[in-house]
C-alpha cells in the first residue's frame, strides 16, 4: 500500500496499491518491455486537479522527466523542449528569467508541464495552448509519437489526451514556442488597472500582478486543501443568455463570438448563497465560489456530495448544467 496523501492537493487520505517514477523516456520504455507496468494504472502530474474517492486499487505512475532545452531559436522566437515532470510555475520564471514571452499570465498555477498539455491550462486570458508547439508521448506498447498542436484537439480545459482510450498515452515532454518580442495578454479583469501602479510593463511585473490576484482569490493547497476551480464554466447559446439577462440583469458573461457565451459558474454559485457555505468538512472557499476546499479530514466523497448539492442548486436556479473541471477518480 501507498499513501497518495502527499500526491493530492486535495489532502485526501487514501492508497494505492503502488507507485512507480521514471526520469526518462528509456526508463519508462525499459518498464514497458519488462512487464513492470501493470493494469489498471493512472498515470498523474503533482496531483492538482485530481479527486480521489477512494483507494486506487492499481498502479500510479508519475513523471520525473526533467529538463528545459531550448532546440531552436530565432530573431523572433524560441522552441524549448520540457520534460514533463518539471514543476509548471518553475518553467514559468524560467521564461521570465530569460525574457521569454507568452507564459507569465499563467503564473503560479499548480501542477506539472505533461498535465498543463492534458488539461489545457488556462488563466487570465491565455491557455497553455497558446504556446505548445508539440506534446511528446510514449504508448504503452512501447511507441513514441509527436503530436503537432493543431492534431491535440484543444477545447477549454480539454485535449485528446483526454479521451478514454488515450489514457494509455504517456505524455514525456512538451515543446513551447515562446517570442522573444515584448508582448502582453492584458485584456482580462483588473490587469491593465493594476498595471497603472507601476511605470511601465515587464515580465515580472506581469507575474507579480497575476500572483496578487491569484494569492487573494485561491487558497494555498498547502494550507487549505482544494484543486482550485472546482467547475469548468458552462458554455451556452445566446438565445439562453438573453432569456437569463431578463431575471439577472447583472449576469456577467463572455463572449466566444461563435453564437455562445461562457458563464462564470463562481458568479452563479455565489448568488445560490454558496460562497463560503461547508457540508460537513467540505465547502465553498469564502473569496472565490468556484473553489471547493477541505477544511480537515474531509474524503473524496464529502467533496462529491457538497459539488452534486451545488450542481442541483445551479440547475433548479438558472437551468444551466455545471461539470466538475477536476478529475474525479
Ligand atoms: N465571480 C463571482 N463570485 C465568485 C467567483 C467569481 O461573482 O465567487 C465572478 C467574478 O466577479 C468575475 C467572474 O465571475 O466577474 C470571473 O471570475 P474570475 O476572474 O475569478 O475567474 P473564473 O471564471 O471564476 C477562471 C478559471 C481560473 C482562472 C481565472 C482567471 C476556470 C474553470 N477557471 O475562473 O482557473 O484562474 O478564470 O483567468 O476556467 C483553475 O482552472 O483551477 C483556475 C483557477
């Protein structure tokens, strides 16, 4: 047995019957061929965006493939190679370090580079998408291939690397294209507002306004267990939209200029009096409504029965279906 207490930002207490590392694409090839990789298995980052509801009754498998290598490079841009268990938020200073462009409004998000890939991580304004080039990965039968971005089947929060049968995909490395060209994403809430505080924009100026905001909405998981955004925010019509606007003028929304709209679920959850509210150990972070936090001892379950309560309020109120953004294993 293995504890996944520490492989979980929820903070839930439960095992696996074992874990497995590797540090390289040989490595992980060599445990294929000798049968050390066993069925069922989940393959995980730092565990982030992950719910477990009970014991994993398999084999979990974590990257430890690291390394930053920049193959290509231009006037303009650069292409860096990233090994899929480097911790995210270290490639982000990286790129600030150096002066590279694209990546510092996804400032301190948690998780590792191979999960950003698979999740599609996104904040204030830009998606991790935005800046792959290529996602590296190993099948379990042994074989490499490279995905070019346009082939990852990038939607909000979601990939092909997503899908059941890609479970079986190893993901090993991600390249990035990063511009060497001093460029912003400015456009999202208080930005440009805070921005005025400062003489002139920077790459650290950027990620210190993306760390305030973020350290004064999302709770830290190493004080408060959470996933951060617990819900992916819902996608509807504009014809739905417009019936809403007349009960809740105050509605805000996001226009995605294809005839739909995207709803903050935290707004909504917030106005069904949820924000801050608990069921037993678990509850609805007090700043921002979208989080689910673990106030102490609470299990995978307490977590599921406090997001079925708040998915049935937001569909008796607004008529709307939220989906949970973590993984709920
Ligand atoms: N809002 C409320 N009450 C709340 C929360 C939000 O009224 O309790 C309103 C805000 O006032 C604002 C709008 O909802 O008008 C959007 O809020 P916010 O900027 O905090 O962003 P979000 O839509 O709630 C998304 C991402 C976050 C990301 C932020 C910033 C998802 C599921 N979440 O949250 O990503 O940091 O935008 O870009 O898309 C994550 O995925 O774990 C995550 C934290």
């Amino acid at each position: 047995m293995y504890s996944l207490l520490a492989h979980n930002t929820f903070g839930i207490d439960v095992n696996a019957n074992s874990f497995l590392e590797y540090t390289s694409v040989e490595e992980l090839k060599e445990f294929i061929a000798n049968g050390i990789i066993t069925y069922p298995f989940l393959h995980i980052g730092s565990g982030s965006n992950l719910l477990f509801t009970g014991n994993y009754e398999g084999l979990i498998l974590h990257s430890q493939i690291h390394g930053i290598n920049i193959i290509e490079e231009t006037e303009h841009d650069i292409l860096v190679r990233v090994g899929a268990g480097e911790i995210w938020d270290d490639f982000v200073m990286w790129c600030i370090e150096h002066g590279y462009y694209g990546a510092e409004n996804l400032s301190l998000i948690p998780g590792e580079v191979g999960a950003s890939a698979v999740q599609n991580i996104g904040a204030y304004g830009v998606e991790v998408k935005d800046l792959i080039d290529s996602v590296e990965t190993v099948s379990i039968q042994g074989e490499k291939h490279i995905y070019p971005v346009a082939e990852c089947g990038y939607t909000y929060r979601n990939s092909i690397f997503k899908l059941p049968e890609n479970k079986s995909l190893f993901v090993t490395h991600v390249c990035f294209r990063l511009s060497k060209i001093e460029s912003y994403t400015l456009d999202y809430g208080t930005i440009r507002q805070k921005l005025e505080q400062h003489s002139q924009p920077s790459l650290k100026v950027l990620r210190d306004i993306i760390v305030d905001i973020r350290k004064s909405k999302l709770p830290d998981p190493k004080v408060i267990g959470n996933a951060g955004s617990f819900f992916m925010n819902p996608i509807v019509t504009k014809a739905k939209l417009t019936t809403l606007l007349q009960t809740y003028p105050q509605m805000p929304y996001y226009d995605l200029g294809n005839g739909n709209v995207k709803i903050p679920a935290g707004w909504m959850i917030e106005q069904c009096g949820w924000k801050g509210r608990a069921l037993g150990p678990a509850a609805v972070h007090d700043k921002q409504a979208l989080v689910l936090v673990n106030r102490g001892g609470a299990t995978g379950r307490d977590i599921v029965a406090l997001s079925d309560a708040i998915r049935a309020s937001v569909r008796t109120t607004f008529g709307i279906e939220i989906y949970p953004e973590v993984n709920i294993i």
